[in-house]
C-alpha cells in the first residue's frame, strides 16, 4: 500500500515535470517563431547605397590621414608639457618669493626702533 502511494505520487511529479518542459518548449517555439517573423520582414539590402556608405567612409578615412593629425597631437601635447613646466616654475618662483618677503618681514621685526647710531660727544 505504502509503494502505491510511493509510486503514485512520484508519476505525479512526473507528470507536473512533464507539463512544465511542455510549457518551456512551447514559450521557446513561441519566442523562435516570433524571430524569424521578425527576420521575414526584413526589407532588401540596397548594395548600392551600401556601396556608396562605403565610399564615403574611405573618402573620409582619406581625409583623416591627410590631415597629419598624429603629427598635430604630438605638438600639442609638447606645448602642453612646455606650459605644464612654466607653470610649475612659476609656483615655485612665487614660493620662493613668499619666503624672502617672510625672512624680509622677520628682520623688521627683530631690528629695534629708531636710530642707534650716536655721534660721540668728545672728540679726540
């Protein structure tokens, strides 16, 4: 009795089992046949328009080349640099500059107020 019911329940599984790969098999019929109705629909390719697309993009590929602009771009970038290092120095020149008026702004400081130098009063 207890194997019946063993056995009856799993050809139910089975059976679930079965409907469910039915069900996926379906959706992916379903979802194939959609494709190819979407591939049916496709228009014709022109091959001269194509031709005339690939024309245009080697007359521009043309033109790029002529123009030297690996050559432009290297140049640029050497000015870059060039700025790059006189700013550079620049910030350094005005940090130097900042020190010396500091040190400058020191001394005042430390020198007393007022004239110190005396002329004597004897003379010899």
């Amino acid at each position: 009795m207890m194997m019946a019911a063993m056995a009856s329940d799993n050809a139910k599984e089975a059976e679930d089992n079965a409907r469910k790969a039915k069900n996926a098999v379906k959706g992916v019929l379903g979802t194939i046949a959609a494709l190819l109705d979407q591939l049916g629909n496709i228009d014709r390719v022109d091959l001269g328009k194509l031709n005339q697309i690939d024309e245009s993009l080697k007359r521009a590929k043309g033109k790029i080349a002529n123009s030297d602009l690996d050559r432009k771009l290297a140049e640029l970038n050497d000015v870059a640099r060039t700025q790059e290092d006189m700013i550079t120095d620049y910030d350094r020149q005005i940090r130097q500059i900042r020190a010396d008026i500091l040190n400058l702004e020191d001394i005042k400081r430390t020198l007393p107020d007022g004239c110190f130098n005396t002329p004597s009063i004897e003379k010899p």
